[in-house]
C-alpha cells in the first residue's frame, strides 16, 4: 500500500487492526499479520488441515459452482445451487446467473430484465443449496442469504475494489457458539466462525467471506491446495488461510486478474499463510510476517533489521529455511532446527538466494523469539 501508516490508522483503526506488506522498506506496521486458520500453540496439537472455513450446518462451503445445478465436491458434501432470488431496483426477482468477477466481486443477473447488480448490491439475496452428503448419500436443502455486502478499497492496491460478504444459513448448526445466530436475523446462522483472530477481526469484519473465482480449494488427507478449477469459486472466511492472500495482499489465485498469481504461486501463498511443513500447519493466531514474492514482484518483505528470513515456500510447503544456520526460524518453534522434524534437513535461504528454492518467501520478527 503507498499510504503512510498514519493514514491505514485513521482508516481502520476503528474495527480492524493490521497492516499489509508494502513495495517499499516502511517498517513492520505494513507487515501482513500472521492470524491465520490454525488455532493450535503446542506442536503436539493435530488439528484438521484447515480451520476456519465457511460451513453450512455440518458440511463445508467452500467450493461453489457458478452454474446452477452444479455440483462441486467439498470435504464432506457435494454442493450445488439450484436457483436464487435478489433484489432488483427494489423489487424481488430471480436470479438468471451468477458470476465472480476476477477481483472476486459476486454479479447477479435478474431473470425478467436482465440487468446486472454487483457490488454492495447483492446484500439481501438468497441462494437454494442443496448439500449431498458423502458419508451417507443423504440431502440437504440449506437457504443462504447475504446479510451484508461491503466493498471499498484494497488495503494493499487502493485502485482495486475488493468486496466481502456475510453469508448467513438458516441450517442450525451442531456448535452455535462457533457458529452463532445473525446478531439481528433471527433464525439464520453465520456460516463463518465466531473467531476475532486474536483481536485483529472486529466485529463488522470476523464473519466475513472473500470469493475467488475459477480455482477451488482441495483439503483431502494431504497438502491443502489450490486448485484450477473454471466455473468454480471458492467462499473463504476473511479468519481463514484461504483468503488472507487476496483480502490482504489483493494478490488474486485468477491469474487473469489485476494482480494475480502466477499459477506456480497459488498453493504456496496458502501453505506459507499457514506455515505449513512437515505436512502440518504451524501458525500461531497474531503473529506478524511479511511476504515476498521473487517471481511477480506484487509485494516484498520490510527491510527492517529485526525481521529474519523464517523460510520459503512451494507447491509442498517449506521449502527452504532462515534464520541462522544453527537455530534457524519458525513461527511455532523457538529453535527449530532441534526440535522440528525435517526442519535442518531444508536448505538454507537467506535473501540473497531465496529465489533459487522458492516461489514465495517470508519473514517474521526476530525478536518475538
């Protein structure tokens, strides 16, 4: 962002605090906050790959098709729309299509006139899920609305509009602490989890979802990734991994976008969100770092002298780790190249030859270790 800190302050101190990697060497307040899925601080912890995602009742939201009746595997459903309804110019119609613009704006076109709302315009609509389970092949029909729509400028390309959406089911969910009843809807039920990312998220924004459209996001029982995938779009929490990429950065996975990913980037910008090695997230809810990206040049890390290299990142999580040669850095573990598996075993990146073992890089403040 070229914006002074006083200024990114002013703009959002109010509801929320963090500051997002800049082009230039302005100091760690422009670091992108490390409050990512993971909710776990002892390394014995084994969570699920991702927390954090959007959920319908018990099932996971976060791949949609844009067509209607299409349906698109998550982790425990198959999920598809089958019709919608918004307003159009006030009245009530339905919706003929839907679409996902590359920055990631939700567009719908009205069955009788034919127009076009997008942007905040889209709060009130109401899209027909049906969920197919997969452990018992039953079916589930879940109404989901937007109970709020707001757009405004990117934190780190203010020329970019980037828009975030509260999704709201009237499927009653098994946790309704995590996952609690709309503060004025009556019956519906917030989709994302009730998680403030350690005070980072204020209340307008802690419930709220980003869309990337044409890729998907694949869990399974290995690496997350983040998959090519035309036609779908993935609905990720703003207190989700998936989405700190493009709500923070405003570095898309649609590489047609104004700022979008290399392909090669996609899955490492979410695995070094999460710190991910040794086939495990790593990340501790709070903690600051700032990324580098050697191949785009979308952003690059401060050059503040209290920030260390902690490593690099590809398409399988770290691939190369900072930090001196006898302790190294990592976000979880005071002294990693003793008490994390593999971690000595990496090779050895500093700035000089980062670009030499990965796609993405990124750094954290040394002396919070």
């Amino acid at each position: 962002m070229r914006t002074s800190t006083n200024t990114i302050s002013l703009l959002l101190a109010s509801t929320f605090i963090l500051g997002a990697a800049c082009d230039d060497a302005t100091g760690p307040e422009f670091a992108a906050d490390d409050d990512v899925a993971l909710r776990c601080t002892t390394p014995d912890c084994t969570p699920p790959p991702i927390n954090n995602t959007s959920k319908v009742g018990d099932h996971y939201l976060s791949n949609v098709a844009m067509a209607f009746n299409s349906p698109v595997e998550n982790e425990t459903a198959d999920v598809f729309i089958e019709g919608a309804t918004a307003y159009f110019g006030g009245t009530q119609e339905g919706v003929a299509q839907i679409s996902v613009a590359d920055n990631g704006e939700l567009r719908l076109r009205s069955v009788v006139t034919n127009t076009v709302i997008g942007g905040e315009a889209v709060e009130g609509a109401r899209f027909y899920v049906y969920l197919d389970s997969h452990a018992d092949g039953s079916r589930e029909l879940a109404h989901l609305k937007i109970a709020d729509a707001e757009c405004e400028p990117g934190l780190y390309e203010p020329t970019i509009t980037i828009c975030r959406y509260t999704f709201v089911t009237d499927v009653v969910p098994a946790d309704t602490e995590l996952y609690p009843e709309h503060e004025t809807d009556e019956g519906w039920y917030h989709t994302c989890p009730n998680e403030t990312e350690g005070g980072q998220l204020g209340s307008a924004y802690k419930f709220s979802s980003v869309l990337s459209p044409n890729v998907a996001l694949s869990i399974g029982k290995g690496t997350p990734r983040i998959e090519v995938a035309p036609g779908t779009f993935i609905n990720g929490c703003l207190n989700g991994a998936v989405s700190k990429g493009q709500y923070r950065l405003n570095a898309f996975y649609d590489s047609n976008a104004p700022r979008g990913l290399d392909p090669s980037q996609r899955t490492p910008m979410l695995l070094m969100w999460m710190a991910w090695h040794a086939d495990g997230s790593r990340t501790i809810p709070g903690k600051q770092i700032s990324p580098h990206d050697p191949i785009g040049g979308l952003f690059t890390w401060t050059s503040e002298n209290n920030w260390d290299i902690e490593a690099g990142y590809g398409e399988p999580g770290a691939t190369c780790r900072g930090g001196s040669l006898q302790t190294g850095m990592h976000r979880l573990w005071i002294d990693p190249v003793l008490s994390l598996v593999g971690w000595d075993a990496l090779p050895h990146c500093d700035a000089s030859n980062l670009d030499d073992y990965a796609v993405l890089g990124v750094k954290v403040p040394a002396d919070l270790w």
